[in-house]
C-alpha cells in the first residue's frame, strides 16, 4: 500500500486506488500541510482534495511529458466528437 503524500507536484499518475478498481490518471496540482490538490480524469476532469494518508492500492507509473502529450491529443479529440454530436 501507498499513500498520496509519495506523488510530487505537477506530476501525473496511472494509479489503482483499491485493488478492485480500474486505473485512472491524476495529476497533482500541489501539495499543502495535509492534502494534494489533484485532478482526476475518470469522468471528464474533477479537481479534489486527498489526505496525504489516503492510501492507494497502486502506484503503476509517472506518466513522461510525451505519453501525457499523446494521451491529451486522445483525451481531447473526444470532446470535440461529443459536443459536435450535441449540437444535432
């Protein structure tokens, strides 16, 4: 088990929360006394605060700038196909 007072700011992480979970990426926005401010990405994105004690099931990897890079030009390109779609 980890915690999230182990991620550094203005990182981004494919974590596993708890073991029967899907991964989901974060990104750390910054660190307080007591809490991260992060970004989740399951549902479109969502800013949330987490305890430094919080565990987490799995840290798998730090995302580099490139493989953020290509999963933001996927991320997006989403979003544009949705929203032409409610425009109809």
């Amino acid at each position: 088990m980890y915690t999230y007072d182990l991620l550094e700011a203005g990182c981004n992480y494919l974590i596993q929360e708890k073991e029967v979970e899907a991964l989901q990426l974060i990104k750390v926005h910054f660190k307080s006394d007591h809490a991260l401010c992060i970004s989740t990405y399951t549902e479109g994105e969502e800013i949330v605060w987490k305890k430094k004690e919080a565990s987490i099931h799995d840290i798998v990897e730090c995302l580099d700038d490139k493989a953020v890079a290509a999963w933001e030009k996927l991320y997006y390109s989403q979003d544009a196909f949705y929203e032409e779609d409610d425009e109809e």
